[in-house]
C-alpha cells in the first residue's frame, strides 16, 4: 500500500477526502487513471494544515478545472489537491485591485471585471482553467496573458508555510513562469486593473462568439495543445502537414483547429499522448520545427 493511502488523515480532513477518485472525472480530456487520494480544501488555512500533516515522501500535485493537463491512465501517486470547489473568493478590494482565490474560474473574473468596469480582462474568458492554473503558466487569450496584470500572490508551500510575495518575486514570458523557490503553490492573487468605461459583457459574448466560430468548442479537448512557436502559429504548421482529422484510436485532430487535439468519448489518455508525439514528429519532419506541448503530462501509464 502506499504512503498516501496508509497515512491516517486528521477527522477535519476526512469528509474532504477521497481514495481513489477517478480523475477522468476532473479532466477536460475526461481521461486519466485514479488519484490515490484526492484533496479538496474548503480554505487556505486548512490546506496549510493539510499540508503541514502529511509525510514529507507523500508527492502532491494541485489541479483546477483540469484544462491544461493529460493524466496518463494509470493515474497519479500521492494526493492531488483540487482547488475550484473550495477557493473560490472573488471581490474588489480596491478602486482597481481586484481579489481572486486560485480556484476561481478565469472566465469569471472576465464577467465580474466587466461589471465592475475594470480591465483589460476581457481575455481571461478565452483561458479554460482556473486562476491558479493561468498563474502557474502565465496563460494568455485573445492577446492578453495573466502576468502584467498581477500585483501580488498568496502562497502555500509543501511544509504548510503561508506567506505572500510581489509580482517582481516571479520571471515570466510567453506561456512561462519561473518562481523563485520549489514546492509552493498559488492559493490566491491581487489582480491591478485599471478603470475601463469600454468594459461590458457584450464586448466577452463577441470574443467568445468569434471563438466558437473558429475553435472546437464544447467538444472534449485541453484547449491549444502546443505553443506558437516564435514567428509561426502551431495551428498552421499541424494544418499545413495534412494532420487536420488525423486519428489515434479515439484521439484526433480536431478538423476545426488543427492545435486542438480531441477525445471523441472512448480515448485513452495513451492514445492522446501518442497522438501528440506523431503531430510533433511529423511537423518537425516536414517544416523542421518541434513542437513544445502547452499542455502539462503527468501519472503513470496503466
């Protein structure tokens, strides 16, 4: 048995607890094999204590709405830690700062943005995931990405430790973010807006309309598989090496947007990890250029 499941966790921990979850069930892919435990704290405070409690050799990995990642279907050792259901705190503290737990939906600090008349944050609509997840990749939309927009973070570290940290703690760029110590974790950010007379909800139901026309919406996918890499778009490359509708197993290429890779209903997260390495191989092969996933793979294969 391993670590996770043999340590005996505390009664405040237990009704937020589950062993063996099936992370299909927390994947936009809707693959992936069982977390051996998975975690949903109801606030920062109780995970640092959670985290303070388990064994130092337990691996943790925190997930969100699941948007950016292929859990292999063998699934994950340790405990997973999912944040949307319990972090979930939005609200101006400020003329233009803006609160918003890690857990919160991108898309819902784009609406709130909109009615409180601050931006820009129209593009955080076009990000899949949660604010926890657009940090921790610097996630970006419609020409707008996460980072310049921050002021501070919350973190959490692996031994339970809180503390917060300025933006200029942290180096990012496209896609990217190096932090400055391992092991910790955003549980919550102070956004820096501006005033924007211009902000309204039908400026986010047109992006989001122009992106149903041209993006496989609704349809079960990670979002943009691979980076653009510099002066190209991966879309194009993936289009223009006849891959658009190409298919392993129950994963293909979506005919819509070639950097969008689908799960039809039976795929398994094999069949998606080898149809992200023939995507690579063969535009690497024609136009010489590898590209770099956007999406995060983790889990041990079945």
């Amino acid at each position: 048995m391993n670590a996770a499941r043999q340590f005996q966790f505390a009664p405040e921990f237990l009704p937020h607890v589950r062993f063996g979850e099936p992370l299909s069930r927390h994947t936009s892919w809707h693959v992936g094999g069982p977390a051996d435990v998975f975690y949903t704290p109801k606030s920062a405070a109780e995970l640092a204590r959670f985290l303070a409690a388990l064994p130092a050799e337990v691996p943790c990995f925190f997930l969100g709405l699941g948007s950016n990642v292929l859990v292999r279907d063998g699934g994950l050792r340790g405990v997973v830690v999912s944040l949307h259901l319990g972090l979930d705190r939005l609200e101006r503290v400020g003329e233009t700062r803006v609160h918003a737990d890690a857990g919160v939906p991108c898309a819902r600090v784009a609406r709130q943005c909109a009615k409180w008349l601050l931006g820009p944050a129209e593009f955080f609509a076009g990000i899949p995931g949660t604010v926890g997840g657009a940090l921790a990749m610097n996630a970006g939309a419609w020409g707008g990405e996460t980072w310049p927009w921050v002021a501070e973070v919350d973190i959490v570290d692996r031994d339970g430790g809180q503390r917060t940290r300025p933006a200029a703690d942290y180096r990012w760029g496209y896609r990217h973010l190096e932090a400055p110590a391992p092991s910790e974790w955003f549980v919550a950010v102070r956004f820096e807006f501006a005033v924007d007379p211009a902000a309204s909800a039908e400026t986010i139901k047109n992006l989001l309309i122009r992106r149903r026309e041209t993006q496989p919406i609704g349809e079960w996918s990670c979002g943009s598989t691979f980076t653009n890499p510099e002066g190209a778009f991966a879309a194009e490359l993936i289009e223009s090496t006849g891959l658009k509708g190409h298919r392993i197993g129950g994963a293909v290429v979506s005919p819509k947007h070639a950097n969008f890779l689908l799960n039809e209903g039976a795929a398994s997260a094999a069949d998606i990890e080898r149809l992200i390495a023939h995507v690579q191989a063969e535009v690497e092969r024609r136009h010489g250029v590898r590209l770099t996933p956007e999406v995060r793979i983790v889990g041990e294969n079945a």
